[in-house]
C-alpha cells in the first residue's frame, strides 16, 4: 500500500464522525473525513427556506440530565429553548387533544383520556419485562389492555397512541417495534431546542477539521498494511483504520462493501436491527390561528398520518406548525408531490379548527426514506432484535469500526448517541478515554 492519507479515515461527517474526527484530531492523530454529501451535518440539517431556520433531521436534546450535548451547548454559545414534548409525552406541556370528530376534548374528557394514559403505561413495564421473545409492542399493549377489561373506543384511543408512539419515537410501525424497542426512551430532566438550529453543533464540531464534501464512499478494503477507501468517483484514500458513521439504511442497503466483510456479529446485527422513517411538513402561516397549546393531537382515523402538530412559533417566533409523520404514514407521504403533501396537511388542520384556516405561505417536506445517503432516519429495535445489538454493531472489525447512533445501546436513535458513538471510536484508536468536554477545548485545528 502506498504511503497513507492519514492516521485515521472517518467516512460521514454527521454529529458521530464529526466527534470522532475532532477527538482525534486533538489526540494528535492525522484525520480526513470524508462526506458523501455536499454539506456537513449528516442528519442534523437546518435549513431557512421558509425564511427562518428550521431542523429537517433532528430537533430536540431528549433529556438534558447529565447530557453532553446540554453542556456542549453553553460551551459552544448555542441558545436553547425549553420545549419538553419531543419524546412523545401525554402531559406535563400543554397539549390540546381532539377527538375522532375534530372537535377538542373538553378538559374532562381530555383529562380522564391521559389518566388512561398512566394507567397504561404503569402496567406496561411489567408485561415488557416479562414478555417472551420474539414479542411486538403492540402485542405488550393487547396484553395490558386485556389485563384491565378495556374494550371499544377506550381501548382504540389507547391503541392508536401506542401506534404514534412508535411511529414517532422509532419511525416504524407498532406491530414491527419489539416489545423492548421503547425501554430506552424515558429520558431525564427536560427537552431543549435551538432557535438557531442543530446544525450549529456541526459547524462547531467540524471547525478545523479536513473535511471532504461530495465524497460518496462505496468501499472499504483492509489489509495488515492498512484500509484503503474507494470513493464512487474511482479515486482511492488510505489510512491506517477507518471509522464509517454512514446510517444503518445505507449499511443494510449494501451501499458500502466491506473487504474483508465485516465480522460475523457485527453483521448479524446489522440485520437484526430496524431503519425507521419519520419526516417532517412545516408549514408557515400568515398568523398564529391554533391558540397558546405546544402540540395539537388529533384522534381517530382522521389522526392516522396526521395526528400531531408542534407550535414551532415557540422557536422560530414566527407561526410555523411542524406535522411529525412516522412509520408507513411518513413512506406514504414521501410518494405524493409536496402539493398533494401541503393539502392533506391543510385539510387535517381544517378539520380541528375550521375552513378559515388560511393556506399556508411557505413550506418545507423532508423525505429521509428517499435521501441514498440516510435510507431512513434513525434505527430501533426491529422484533427479534436485541438491546444488544445496537453495542454488537459498533464492534470493531479489525481495522474497521462502525460508530453512529445505531451503535449505541443506551441511547440509540439520539443525537448524544452518536455524539458518545463517535468518542468510543477516538477513545480506541487512540488508547485513553476521551471525554465529551475535551470537544469544547480552545485548538489550533487547522491553523
């Protein structure tokens, strides 16, 4: 092999590889990253086409206890704003839930449906803990249904909020999600998001760093002498390890070949594991028609596809509503046109609050099911998968080793999870721990 590119190839330059390049770059070790697409961020991406800045990708810390990226923030200068609904909760916020009609519940009603909620939720922690594999989500909530004799429209409306649960939590399908796949979702302490966007965490973690845009990777080949990375243009780099952060999607797709192929259960959970998809409409409005509530739920069939909506006004301090679609709903909206898209959105909201509600001035539809470089947007725990095998995904395979949230098992599916991903991979290459605070620390990258 000729002589290497650099100590340390990392191929994605998503909030993982960023962590993994920077970390390494202040360990001393020489580092190219490489990033198939035309901008860094992975799926962190704010974009402002709407004429204020918004999260396509991910939006929220889902717990700011002891999390790193909620220090990372006071020491990189992002502003955060409190908004501790992003994990799907029933309560705590105001929520305004509406019934199958449309109509919104009366606070009894409404108060009587999120007691059901709690009830629900206390029983269901020890049917999960017992249920025999392989067992599904939905399955665990048949059985505590069954458990309290509840039946008809009582137990729909529980049913139906599992199934968004899991579309929004996980991006797939209730009747897919093993009966494990949400233990790792009650997160501490609030929620935050950023006036200024997630991708500031990039640009910060990426300040300094040699970073290669447009750089689609297709294969990784090792040898004793090294890696040697072939990109879809014919060209070649090689290093002395690589760390590949691309998403779960494109690894099962076969997106990026492996020679030797990667080690037996590392593979294995590849397979194992799910790729879920969760999009998002934003839609701009001409004023701020639906009230003081943080999130807007519609019940009944009506609320299928489109059964919540955030005030991202809080936010933006323009009145902005996000529809968060998950699991089918998401796959089925990523076929229609953003016209046809726009005007389902437009009638679901018509449906709650009337024919004046007025259409909206600008949007914005993601479509990370079709991006070939996510195949998705974040992993869960596919039936028959196990809670390990988020941690078997990110073993090292000789010179080769996978990092990402999909690799971290006790926060997959979260932006600290790749964060913390990307620092185990440093951590082995260059020996010693490397600690999140150690990202923040005044260098002269790239002076």
């Amino acid at each position: 092999m000729a002589e290497l590119d650099a100590d340390v190839i990392v191929v994605g330059a998503g909030v993982s590889g960023l962590a993994a390049a920077r970390a390494l770059a202040l360990g001393g070790a020489s580092v190219v990253v490489l990033e198939a697409r035309d901008r860094i961020g992975g799926r962190t991406w704010t974009d402002s086409a709407i004429g204020v800045p918004v999260d396509l990708g991910a939006s929220w810390i889902h717990g700011i206890d002891g999390n790193p990226l909620w220090s990372l923030a006071a020491a990189f200068g992002i502003d955060t704003v409190e908004f501790t609904v992003g994990s799907f909760q029933f309560d705590g916020r105001p929520i305004a839930w509406h019934g199958p009609s449309g109509a919104r519940l009366s606070p009894d009603a409404a108060a009587s449906f999120v007691a059901d909620l709690h009830t629900v939720d206390a029983a269901l922690a020890h049917v999960v803990a017992s249920a025999p594999p392989p067992s599904t989500y939905a399955a665990a909530i048949d059985t505590v249904l069954r458990s309290l004799g509840w039946a008809g429209d009582r137990a729909a409306r529980i049913r139906e909020y599992a199934a968004h649960r899991s579309e929004d939590l996980c991006g797939a399908p209730v009747t897919v999600l093993d009966a494990h796949g949400l233990d790792e979702e009650h997160v501490p302490g609030d929620e935050v998001v950023f006036p200024g966007g997630y991708g500031q965490y990039a640009a910060a973690l990426a300040d300094g760093l040699d970073i290669r845009l447009s750089s689609v990777v297709r294969s990784v080949t090792q040898s004793e002498a090294g890696v040697e990375v072939g990109l879809a243009d014919g060209s070649t780099h090689t290093a002395g390890n690589v760390v590949v952060t691309v998403p779960l999607g494109v690894l099962q797709a076969g997106d990026v070949t492996f020679t030797p192929p990667l080690d037996a259960p590392v593979a294995g959970a590849m397979g194992r594991l799910g790729m879920g998809v969760y999009d998002k409409v934003f839609l701009r409005f001409p004023d701020r028609f639906w009230g003081d509530d943080w999130v807007i739920r519609q019940q009944g069939s009506a609320g299928v596809d489109w059964h919540s909506w955030y005030d991202m006004s809080r936010v933006t301090g323009e009145p902005v509503l996000a529809a968060l679609v998950g699991g089918a709903g998401a796959r089925r909206l990523e076929t229609l046109p953003d016209a046809m898209v726009v005007d389902e959105g437009l009638a679901a909201l018509r449906r709650m609050f009337g024919p004046t509600v007025p259409a909206p001035e600008g949007c914005r539809i993601t479509r990370w099911a079709a991006d070939p470089f996510a195949r998705g947007s974040y992993s869960y725990l596919h039936v028959r998968a196990s809670t390990h095998d988020h941690d078997l995904l990110g073993t090292p395979s000789g010179r080769v080793q996978l990092a990402g949230e999909a690799t971290w098992g006790d926060d997959p599916a979260t932006v600290h999870g790749a964060l913390l991903s990307g620092l185990r991979a440093a951590s082995r290459l260059l020996g010693h721990e490397v600690q999140p605070d150690v990202l923040s620390a005044p260098s002269t990258l790239g002076a």
